[in-house]
C-alpha cells in the first residue's frame, strides 16, 4: 500500500504534504477528501483531484475541521490518495433525499457488496437528518453482524444548516458513501474512546420516539436538561455539545454518548444523532480537557501494535463538540495519536457529527457521538 496527502486551497495548487517513496499517482485506486462545505461548495475541487489521480474512486465529504498527519487544517481540502497494491475496492453512492433510504443502501450492500472476500466497510453519510441508528443497524443486518463497518456523519463546521457527501463527483446534499474492501492482504484495527465524565443521577427514559427525547422521569427533557446547564441554558443548542448525554440501552448494558442535533422549545424535546430508545437510562455528561486528550491517546494504544513499523494509514473520525471543547488544545489530541504510532503512518481524518467504529463486544459497528474513532488500515506484502 503506498500513500499521498495533498491540500487545496483556492490561491494555489495542490501541494503534497506526505508522500510514500515511489507512489504513482495514476495507480491511486482511492481518494479520501474532507473539507469544510461552504469551502468545498466555493472550490468544487472533484476536477482538480480527478486530474491528479485519474483512475481513483474519488469520496469528498464535508466536515467541521480536517486532520492532516497530526495538524488541524482549516479553510483547505486535504485529499489523501491511497494505492492499494493487494486490496479489491467496490464504491456505491445512494441519495437518501430523492426516492432512496437507508432500506436501499442496505439492500446494495447485501446484493453488491456482501460475499466471503469483503473485510470491511467504510460509510460516510450526509450528518444533518440521517437517523444513524437506524444506518447502521441496517449495515449490520445486511452483513449479518460479521463486517466491522467505519467511518462518520458529515460535518457543517458549527453551523449545522446542512452537509454534503460526494462519490467521483463534487459533493452534494443527502448522500451516503459505501467503500468495500476486499482479499487477504488488508488489514484493519479499530477503537473509539470518549474521556467524558458523568454527573448528576443516572434516570430512565420514560418517552422518546427514535431519536427524538421527550420525557426523562417524570420531567419534559428540555426542562431537565436546561436545568443541569444553569446559564449554559441560554446558549442553546450550540451549548449542548459541552453537556452530551450518557445512554444505556438497560441498566446492565454499556454506556454510549449521544450528542444533541437540535431541540424544540414548544414539545421541550431534545433530538440527538442516535437513538435514545425508552427504557434506557441517561446521565449528563461534562469534558475535562485533560481526560479528553488522555481519551484520543488511549485509543491510538488500543490498537498499536508491530503493524506500525509497516507503512499504514490511521483514519481518525473525532466530534465536533471534542473540538469546541478543546478550544486551543484541539491539536494535542491529534499530536498524542501520531506520537503513538510514529512517522511510518500517515493521518488523515475530520470532525464529524458521529462516530461510526466497530466495538471489543460487537463485531460490526456501534454509532458513537463525542468520541475520538480510530481505524487504521495496511497491507501484508
């Protein structure tokens, strides 16, 4: 597997920041392209990047910050290309706004997709309306539970209007992008931690519909939440990215984080990126910076091994609200994963709306909110 990274911007042309010794751009076979969507809107890079790599399978998704090799880039593309020397892709693209659903992705999957060879899947989904539970529980079913699956929600920066995904085409709204991978050569490794803390009882779920919270004990959601956030209340529902919520499918099960999408002031309910099922149990959640990065590098270490010395890419999917968080420490977070691995992979990533890795208890895929997601990948030669 050899490997490249570019960044675009608009006063100049592309230039390489990594590069593997003897990569051949026109053997790229898959390109990876983050950006901000105003900034991808305004460049309309999909020429500029097909020009390059001419026969890639070319992904373009919008986000709220791009990882570039341990840095934080903004305002520029960055484009990784991989060639995979061993490694069999197949892409599909559906557009869950005009006569699609998550029923007919799953359906490609099953139908194109699914057979002994597949190893793994990547998915990067539009984030502004998706139901990401309901995403990937139909990717797990289609896969019948044996495929881990990763990747993330689309980002729009901080102002949540709407995101935009691409497939060998410049990015537009309400796509969602599958990527097979398949033979014996590929590898993968994948882990996710949070660093978040509880406070505050933990209570039950007592109304909710899919993603959308309604009553937790005997209390309207809104209100209760308002009331933990004091005179964060105010700044509504930017401020929830502070205070996620931690969320047990049942009392005996494992927490998950689900990150607050947008509330409603009249049915004082709370919509969140995943589902929030009733009968479950949540608790307030708050960061410390420290815990927070100490978090992003534990995760890097979960999944280090000899692999490392190997040339090999690390695809990092953090939250946005880790990144309004960590405020000016944003970088450490990156800088702590690279120190781990070493210079012999290459990082490249975005800030998402949500998480989607694989977990040590459920072969497949968990959707994740305000966790830093790690999947790295290499070939055996």
């Amino acid at each position: 597997m050899k490997l490249e990274q570019i960044v675009i911007n608009v006063k100049k042309d592309a230039e390489v920041v990594f590069s593997t010794n003897g990569f051949d751009s026109t053997k790229a076979n898959l390109v990876l392209a983050f950006g901000e969507r105003v900034f991808l809107e305004k460049v309309m890079p999909y020429k500029k990047i097909k020009d390059l790599y001419p026969k890639a399978h070319i992904v373009i998704c919008s986000t709220s910050g791009q990882i570039s090799n341990a840095s934080l880039i903004e305002n520029n593309i960055v484009a990784t290309a991989i060639d995979f020397e061993k490694t069999t892709i197949k892409v599909s693209e559906i557009d869950i706004l005009n006569n699609s659903d998550i029923q007919e992705l799953g359906n490609i999957i099953k139908k194109d997709f699914f057979n002994e060879d597949l190893k793994s899947i990547l998915i990067l989904s539009e984030g502004s309306f998706v139901n990401g539970t309901e995403l990937i529980n139909e990717l797990i079913r289609q896969t019948k539970e044996t495929i881990p699956i990763f990747g993330g929600l689309a980002g729009d920066e901080y102002k949540f209007e709407k995101t935009i995904v691409g497939l060998n085409n410049d990015a537009s709204q309400g796509k969602i992008v599958a990527v097979g991978f398949y033979g014996n050569a590929i590898r993968f490794g994948f882990s996710s931690k949070g660093g978040w803390s509880d406070f505050g009882p933990e209570r039950e779920v007592t109304l909710s519909e899919k993603n959308v919270l309604y009553k937790i004990g005997d209390r309207f959601a809104l209100d209760l939440y308002k009331e933990y956030l004091g005179k964060y209340a105010e700044e509504l529902p930017a401020s929830s990215l502070y205070f996620p919520l931690s969320m047990k499918e049942n009392i005996n099960a494992s927490p998950i984080v689900r990150t607050i999408l947008s509330i409603d002031e009249e049915k004082k309910s709370m919509t969140f990126a995943g589902n929030i099922p009733q009968g479950s149990f949540v608790r307030l959640m708050k960061g410390n910076l420290d815990k927070l990065i100490d978090a992003s590098y534990n995760a890097a270490l979960q999944i280090f091994s000899e692999q490392s010395t190997k040339t090999e890419l690390a695809l990092l999917v953090s939250c946005v609200g880790r990144k309004v968080v960590l405020g000016n420490r944003i970088e450490e977070e990156l800088e702590v994963v690279k120190e781990v691995f070493g210079k012999n992979t290459l990082v490249c990533g975005f800030y998402s709306y949500g998480e989607i890795s694989p977990t040590f208890k459920k072969v497949a895929c968990e959707l994740h909110n305000q966790t830093m997601t790690i999947a790295t990948i290499y070939e055996e030669v």
